[in-house]
C-alpha cells in the first residue's frame, strides 16, 4: 500500500517521503521585500532529508504585492536573500520549489508602486483585504488591465523565474489560486472581459497558460507547478461552471508535463476551516478524472486524512500548512505518530521569531501538547 511514508518521484527529482511544506504566507520578509537570516532559519527548520518544501507566495512583479512582509523576487537585490534560504534547505538534504504569484486585485494602494491602483482582469467591486502599515483593511478598487498590458505580466513572471534559478531554487509553482491574479483571471465571477482573455474557458486560461509556457521555457517542464484552488471563495471569487472551468484547466495542464498540480481541497476556504459547501465542490477526486500526472493535495489535513487520500490515489503528496507552523519536525511526528504542538493563530501572519521560528522540536521537553 502507498503511504506517506513511501519513496514518490516528482518530475526531476525524487523523495523519501510524500509530507509537503505548504506554501505559507508568514510574512517576515526585510525592507525591500527580502528574506532575511530569520526566513533562512525558518525553513532550515522544516526541513527534512529527501523532503520537499514550497516557498511562500513571493511577489513576481513590482505591482504585484498584496501583503507588506511578503517576500519578492521582482528585483535582482531580492536575489541574494534567497539564496541563503535555498542553501540553508539543501544544506539539510530538502529541495524547495519557489511559488510565484501576483495579487492582482488583492492589493491596496499603499503596497501598489507610486500609490497607484492595483490591478485586475475587470473593475468587479469585491470585499478583499490586503495587509498594510494599518494592518488587515479594505483592497483599493482595481482597473481592469489593458489588452496590451498582459504580454508584461507574462515577463514578469519570466524574470522572476530567472532569478529563481540564480537564487538557488530546485523549481517553480505558479499561484493560481486563493483569488489572487491568475485565478481572478480564470473564474467569471471576476472576469467579466469580451476580449481574448475573457469570454470562453480557453481565453479565461490564457494568461494562466501563457505564463506557465513562459516558466517552462526557463526551467523544463519537469521543474514547473502550478497551484489551483477550483472551489476557493477567498476574496470574493467564484464561477457559474467550476467543474467545467477547472477540468478544462487541469486536462490543459495536462499536456505541459509538469512536475505537479497543486490542489487546494475545499475544506478551506481562503485560510479558515469551511465544511459546509453546498453545492459539492470541485475536489482532487473530480480533478484526477483529467489529470493523471502527480498531484500533490493540501487543505487541513490531518494524518489519517492525508495517509487516505494518498492511499486512495486522488492525491500523490500531502501539503500541510497549520501543523507544519507548529511542528517544524512534522514528518517525523506524523511518521511515529506523535503529538503535535498546538499552532498559534496571532502569529501566523507579520512579527518576529515568535510563533515563526520558536516552535520546539519533540525532543525538546517543553514541548506543547
């Protein structure tokens, strides 16, 4: 039987284990939007031998950010902050995947470049937040961008993976998901365009598409992921066909032969726990139907949870996110079932080492259980 705990190949590289370091917004990014000493001893920490870990959502274009703290990779000065974080994982035997993304319309003014509006798919009003100086306040309304405009998201996304492979990363993951630009591209309850990015399932995809080819040209098919959420409602989002729109998408990824896809299962909504979706929503299950290459899952698992949906085949790798803040010797803890420390919700967003790198290991006595 398949286990957690039985060796998986993942595109180019292989890995003792199937426990995942989600990528977690944490936020403890340096001015300048670079990671520091304390983000390179934070994923040091959580990382195992023959382990994967993907980075947290790291700013692709100067416009991009919704999040003050967030670490970004737009700018050749970001490049040297990474690579201390990338040396710190491999110095631990890990390989870790960098996540990309772009806030589009999840952003306020203040983290926007002169002040500026952020930007979306369509003027569409929404109840989004953004992290700023002020704390959690309302997104600025954005513009739609510009027809000509999206060839530049695209580059962007390709520079940033340039410096991806100076800074030291072993892949990258496209964040298409949690309502974020990709994803407000892809579902019509953000995309109202008449153009060739809107309308139809193929033009809602394109910018996706587009971007991940563009990726592929830098790294290889085999070393580029992307990340969907296709029941997310973070952000306002939704769509009048999720499962038509989300099959097309995952059978259309299908054909780029990447190292995974990334689902985000539909007990979290946004990053709080919702068991009450009506109608069923779109799940790895449905999405294995039109994509038989390597999924890896995330979405509140727990350990029975995650060793079923590994067992049941609708998923290849867990991700766990919450646990894995609180544990940064998971793995191990889930391999011998031990107890677990309890996470610390306040911290999880902004701050010092406190609730970041100040979990203990189990070997440490003080441990909370």
């Amino acid at each position: 039987m398949t286990t957690l705990f039985t060796p998986v190949k993942v595109g180019a590289y292989e890995f003792a284990h199937r426990v995942v370091l989600a990528p977690l917004t944490r936020m403890r990014a340096e001015d300048g939007a670079r990671p520091g000493p304390l983000m390179a001893e934070y994923y040091a920490q959580r990382t195992s031998p023959g382990a994967l870990l993907i980075s947290e959502a790291t700013i692709a274009a100067a416009n991009g950010n919704g999040y003050l703290g967030a670490p970004g990779l737009y700018d050749d000065d970001q490049i040297e902050g990474w690579r201390q974080v990338t040396d710190a994982v491999h110095a631990k035997g890990g390989t870790i995947f960098l996540q990309l993304y772009h806030a589009g319309r999840q952003s306020n003014a203040e983290l926007q470049p002169d002040g500026g509006r952020p930007v979306g798919p369509s003027e569409v009003l929404h109840g989004g937040v953004a992290y700023t100086t002020a704390g959690w306040v309302p997104n600025t309304p954005n513009r739609a961008l510009e027809n000509g405009e999206i060839a530049g998201i695209v580059d962007s996304f390709r520079s940033a993976a340039e410096r991806g492979v100076k800074a030291g990363f072993d892949g990258i993951e496209l964040h298409a998901a949690n309502g974020y630009l990709f994803d407000q591209f892809l579902q019509d309850g953000s995309n109202t365009r008449t153009d060739n990015y809107g309308g139809s399932f193929e033009n809602r995809a394109r910018l996706l598409l587009d971007t991940t080819r563009a990726v592929i040209s830098v790294w290889g098919s085999d070393k580029v992921a992307v990340r969907l959420g296709p029941s997310g409602s973070w952000g306002d989002m939704s769509d009048s066909d999720p499962v038509g729109l989300f099959s097309y998408v995952a059978e259309q990824l299908a054909t780029l032969d990447l190292a995974y896809l990334h689902l985000i299962e539909p007990r979290i909504a946004g990053n709080v726990d919702d068991d009450s979706r009506n109608p069923a929503p779109v799940a790895a299950q449905m999405i294995r139907k039109h994509y038989a290459g390597t999924i890896i899952a995330a979405g509140g698992f727990k350990r029975e949870s995650a060793q079923a949906i590994v067992s049941d085949g609708d998923a290849d790798l867990v991700a766990f996110g919450r646990d894995f803040i609180a544990n940064p010797d998971l793995p191990e803890r889930l391999r011998r079932d031990l107890p677990l420390n309890r996470y610390d919700r306040p911290t999880f967003f902004g701050g010092t080492e406190i609730g970041y790198t100040d979990y203990p290991f189990y070997a440490d006595e003080s441990a909370l259980v």
